[in-house]
C-alpha cells in the first residue's frame, strides 16, 4: 500500500520564515560586525531609494496576496492550490510575493544602510529558488497539468513580462 502524497508543494522552508530570518540575522550581524559600505551612500538618495523599493515590493506581495484571495485559493503554499493564478499581476510573472519580499528587503536594507541585510538577502537567493520556487511549480505542473505549462511557458519566473 503506498500513501498518497500530501497535495501542497514539498518546499524546504515556509516563504516568510526566509525574509524575517534575513532581516533578524542581518541586524545581529550589523550590531555586531557593521560594515558601514552604505552607510557611505548619501542619507537622502538612500531613503529615497529604500522607500520606494519597500513600498513597491509590498505592493506586489499585496496586489498577488489579494489576487490568490478574489480566485478563492490559498496564499500559504503549505496547503493545497485550488486554483490556477494566471491574470492580474500574475498575466505579468509567476511569482510577485517572492520578487515583491526580495524588493522590499532590499529597501529596508538600503534605507537603514543594513549591508549584511542586503548581503543575506542575496545569499538566500538559491534557498528561494531551488527550496521553494521549483518545488511549487513542480506540484503547480504535477496538478495542474498542460494549463501550468503553457502559463509557465509564457510568463518569466522573476521577471516582467509586458
């Protein structure tokens, strides 16, 4: 007899844990090793810039937050998908909440000259892709069939498609 395999992706770690992890280590190792290479960018051009990549990050992980919730599937990809997400932000790239989470980390690491945010936001790069992002679209292909790849034939994974 052999069981069924749970219907949610087999992903190594739950998305959020990996911004919030990056943001508390980020901080440890910024109070106890600084860096000090953005505090050297000029306070204002750096505000500036953390604000609108934060803003514009988060406006993405809503805008595809609220989107998951008008089709009536589940924003937590430790359940089951109920739906497939193809319009919307979603008609422009296959994954805004973890592009949208990256952009904004990115912002809170420029606007609070926070290098070893910036530097582990991007040492958490392949844990996203090869731990989350490739094992959902695996169980998106696996359930959802032909429609997912034709979807993930025409929409980047991380980029914009106009």
């Amino acid at each position: 007899m052999t069981a069924t395999p749970p219907d949610r992706p087999a992903i190594l770690v739950f998305p959020p844990l990996v911004p919030l992890a990056v943001l508390l280590l980020g901080l440890l190792l910024q109070w106890l090793l600084p860096l000090g290479l953005l505090a050297q960018i000029a306070p204002l051009g750096r505000h500036i810039v953390g604000i609108l990549a934060f803003v514009g990050g988060m406006a993405l992980v809503i805008v595809a937050n609220r989107f998951f919730q008008s089709i009536g599937t589940n924003t937590r990809p430790t359940l089951p998908a109920t739906a497939l997400a193809t319009e919307g932000v979603f008609a422009h790239i296959r994954n805004p909440m973890y592009v949208g989470g990256c952009i904004a980390l990115f912002g809170v690491a420029v606007g609070f000259a926070l290098d070893w945010v910036l530097l582990l936001t991007l040492a958490s790069l392949p844990l996203l892709h090869y731990g989350i992002v490739l094992r959902e679209e695996t169980y998106l292909e696996t359930k959802f069939g032909e429609p997912y790849r034709r979807y993930k034939a025409a929409v980047p994974r991380y980029g914009w498609k106009a």
